[in-house]
C-alpha cells in the first residue's frame, strides 16, 4: 500500500535497479517539480526529481531543462555550489543531523554531514571528511531543435547513512535542490520544497518535506 500523498510528501517505491535501463523513472516513482526556491514560483528552467529503493540503495533522479552548462570542478569536494549543481539533503533520523550531496553536470560529486541544532545555515557545522560513498551519472541529451536535459542519477548506500534499508510506511525528512548559473539571465534557485528566503539558502530544516517510504 503506498503511503498517503500530502503536499509535503514524495513517495520513495520500491524497485529494484537496472543497470540497463538507467534513466528508467520506476512505475509510481512519480517525478515531483522543483519550483522557484525564493518564492514558489515556477523556475526559468525545470526541472523533477523522482526518487527509488531497494535493499540496499536510495536511487535520487533528477531531469531538468537546461541551455547554458556551468560545470568546471572535477575536484570532489569542490564547491560545487558555485556553479551549476543539483543537490540532495536527506535527515534519516533527526532534523537536527542531515547529509548533504551535490552533483555537478560533469558529474563531479560533493558530500557532507550537517549537524544543525538550530535548523539554520548561521549556526550549522559541515564535515566534510564524511563520504557517502554514493554513485552518481550525468546524462546531457541535445535535441535537433538545440532543447537540453541533464539527467543526474544519485545511488546512495544506506550504509553510508547509518541506516538500515527503510521498511513500508516509514519516512524521512529530505528536501531537493538545483542551482543553475546563467551569464546573462542570472542565477536561479530551485527546490522541491521551496525556503521562501531571499538571498536564496537552503539550509533552512524548517522547509523540509517527507520521504515517504512505499511498496
């Protein structure tokens, strides 16, 4: 039975990994919109973000629009966040401690453990010696008519996260990111669960939504 659906839920399915079909969005892994991080809006560029699991890995796939790619780091570890990314927050156990894991259009990769008592970027500490030991694949597809889509593909180990595989019915806190830098347009900040804060941060715990673990 899959959990009931709630504005600040997306339901995780259970599925298992194929390895030939990579991009492949699971049947009821329904893709959730990011929208304008500051407001709510919708985005210049969109972009969904459907998320899976099996016994061993939560499988996070994003799909959005692009036309300009910012991606120079190779570094992992680079600050990825100054350039294009899309980023995964997930709190297994408690609001106060969450990872943090970025990807960038070439596929470099930035990972960290938060811990935030006061649910704010003012008072959060980063380690950054943390390893989520995950996997990450970046697809960049050109249309004849010149439309881009990234698609990014994020495994993460539940090892990594101190988490046994989650069972039915159980749930997380997790919020999605995509940052996109534009020379001429400007940058734009988009969430799954949007911050509503203007500079753009999206350490605000408060915005968190639900992942919801189904069948």
């Amino acid at each position: 039975m899959m959990p009931a659906m709630r504005p600040d839920s997306l339901v995780a399915v259970r599925s298992e990994f194929s390895i030939e079909d990579p991009w492949r969005s699971p049947a009821g892994a329904e893709p959730a919109r990011l929208r304008r991080s500051i407001d709510g809006g919708a985005p210049h560029l969109a972009t969904t973000v459907a998320v899976y699991y099996d016994d061993h890995f939560l499988s996070i796939l994003f799909s959005g629009a692009d036309d300009h790619l910012v991606a120079s780091y190779r570094g992992h570890d680079d600050p990825l966040y100054d350039e294009d990314v899309v980023e995964v927050f997930l709190a297994p156990r408690s609001i106060d401690e969450y990872y943090e894991m970025e990807v960038s259009p070439i596929g470099t990769m930035f990972d960290a453990r938060i811990v935030s008592p006061d649910g704010s970027r003012r008072t959060m500490r980063a380690d950054r010696s943390w390893d989520s030991g995950a996997f990450a694949a970046v697809r960049n597809v050109t249309e004849r008519d010149g439309t881009m889509t990234v698609d990014t593909l994020l495994r993460v180990p539940f090892a990594s996260l101190g988490a046994a595989a989650p069972k039915e019915g159980e749930s997380w806190r997790a919020n999605f990111f995509r940052i996109d830098r534009h020379p001429n347009r400007g940058d734009e900040y988009s969430a799954w669960r949007p911050t509503l804060l203007t500079p753009p941060d999206f350490h605000l715990t408060a915005a968190f939504g639900t992942l919801a673990f189904g069948a």
